[in-house]
C-alpha cells in the first residue's frame, strides 16, 4: 500500500508539474515577444528623433546661409 501511495503522489507530481510548465512558458514567451516590440519601438523613435535633428538643424544652416 506505501508503494502504491509513493507512485500516486509521483505520478500526481508529475501531472502537475508539466500542466504548470506549459502556462509559465507561455506566459515568458509573451513577455520576451513584448519586450523585444516595446525595444524596437524604442529605436525606431529614436531614429525619428534624430532624422527630424538632422532636418531642423540643416534647415537652420540653409536659413543662416541665405
């Protein structure tokens, strides 16, 4: 009977342990997905800032120029 509550508990473990290993995984992968966009985002902002630097600046030295 010792042996047979051992395996049920082992067994139960297991079950568990792989039910909850699938949601934690997705819930990680979901993260990674949205920090890498939020990341992105982030560059392509600073992209725009500079690009828009660049254009205000060349503007004040053809404005300095004339």
């Amino acid at each position: 009977m010792n042996g047979v509550l051992t395996t049920v508990v082992a067994i139960s473990g297991t079950l568990a342990g792989s039910t909850l290993t699938y949601p934690l995984g997705l819930l990680n992968t979901r993260r990674t997905e949205r920090t890498a966009r939020d990341e992105r985002l982030r560059q392509e902002r600073i992209s725009a800032y500079v690009a828009f630097a660049e254009a205000m600046t060349d503007l004040r030295q053809g404005v300095i120029a004339k």
